[in-house]
C-alpha cells in the first residue's frame, strides 16, 4: 500500500518516553491524509524495542519497527527509514516528547496551500523549554549556521520537519545532515517554509549529548557542509536535442 505521509521517528533508549508519544501520534493520525507510521531504535539498550513491539499490538497495529544492531547516529537512522518509506512526504519528529506531533497537521496543510514546488516545512521551537545553557547553546549554532551557510532558517536543528521523499534521498548522505537540510535543500532547489510550532520539556531520561561535544560536532560538521555545497555543482534545465 502507498501512503502520503510517512512519520518518522528514530529513538534511542527512549523506553519511558515511547507510549505517551506513540499515543499522540495515534491521535493526530485521523487528521491526516492516508499515513504509515515508522520508528527506528537505533541500537537501544533499553526496553525501548519492547515497547514499542508491546505498541504495534495495541496502539499502533501498522507500526513499522526497524532496528540497527548498534547506534548508528539519527541521520543514519532517518536515512533507514525513508528508504522503505511508502509515503511521497515523509514528516520527522523526536521521540522524547518535546515535539507535539499535532503540529504535523498544521504543517502538513502549510504545504498544500504553498503554490510552486514542493517545499522543506521546518518546524521552528519559538519558545524553547531546555536548561538557560541549552538555549545559549543552540542560540550560537543556529545564529553561526545561519551566517554561514545563509540557510535562511532561524533553527535549522529542529526535529519537526515535512519534505517530499524523493528531494531527501537526492541529497549526498553523512551523519549530521538532518541539522543541515534548509542549506542543502536550498541547494537542490527545493523552498523553505518555516512554520511556528511547539516545544516541551523532555519526558523523561536526558539528552544524549552535552553542549561540549555538540558544539564540537556541530562545528565539524558546519565546515563539512560548506566544502561539500562548494563541490556540489548542478546543471540546472537540461535541454534535450
């Protein structure tokens, strides 16, 4: 069966956070055209995967389940998931309960009012519910990634996004290109809308990196990204003769 939306969800020891927001998911899923549900537990240690096996029996009996033997990173996550995505639009969100998966709704009906090609819908966190040095953290990222990359996206690293499957899978694929993608979707073509949606405190359990090696990465990263956009060379309309 093909579907229009697929949601995906990639967690890692997330075993007390995943029935409250599978169960969110269940209820906003009445509000949207034909859609499939998808959760990758990227090498948990947890009971995340018996949970979420537990949910595909009550809650969620279309779930599909895909696990990595190790935790492979969120990018590499993704990229499992919409590989065997049947949807033409693929919505993304966390598995801690910060994002509210309502959201997905009102981004999703965003895009069909947008009139040209099919766009990146970033979900932008306007009131962000983290620790003082969790915001000043990412305050700096966005605000350095901005200048930049000239992404024009005020948070590009939010988990909430809407984007049509084929546009992700053209793009060159590395760990860290899910806090890139208005940069590399600009690049590609593709327009940025940026959508107000909400944020909330964490569940339960903790993040899973810390400021330091957050920013190291990011900053590894960013450079990545500008050498990669500068060797990225596309010929645009291509004429038949």
């Amino acid at each position: 069966m093909n579907y229009k939306l697929s949601i995906v969800v990639a967690v890692l020891n997330e075993a007390d956070n995943i029935l409250p927001v599978c169960q969110e998911i269940a209820s906003v899923l009445p509000k949207l055209p034909d859609s499939e549900v998808i959760f990758v537990n990227d090498g948990s240690t947890d009971h995340t995967l018996d949970q979420l096996i537990e949910i595909k029996k009550t809650i969620l009996p279309g779930l599909v389940i895909l696990s990595h033997p190790k935790c492979c990173g969120k990018s590499a996550a993704l990229l499992t998931a919409i590989k065997v995505a049947k949807g033409e639009w693929i919505a993304t969100l966390d598995g801690d309960g910060q994002d509210d998966p309502i959201d997905i709704v009102a981004m999703w009906n965003v895009m069909r009012r947008y009139q040209g090609k099919p766009p990146l819908v970033v979900g932008v966190r306007l009131k962000r519910h983290d620790n003082f040095s969790r915001r000043f953290a990412t305050r700096f990222a966005n605000g350095l990634r901005r200048r930049l990359l000239n992404d024009g996206c005020p948070d590009t690293g939010a988990p909430m996004k809407l984007f049509m499957k084929n546009d992700f899978l053209s793009l060159p694929q590395f760990e860290g290109l899910h806090r890139f993608l208005p940069a590399l979707f600009a690049h590609y073509g593709v327009p940025l809308l940026c959508y107000p949606v909400h944020h909330r405190q964490r569940l339960n359990g903790f993040s899973k990196y810390t400021n330091l090696n957050r920013a190291l990465v990011g900053i590894r990263d960013l450079l990545g990204v500008m050498w990669l956009l500068n060797r990225i060379h596309l010929p645009g309309n291509i004429r038949k003769s």
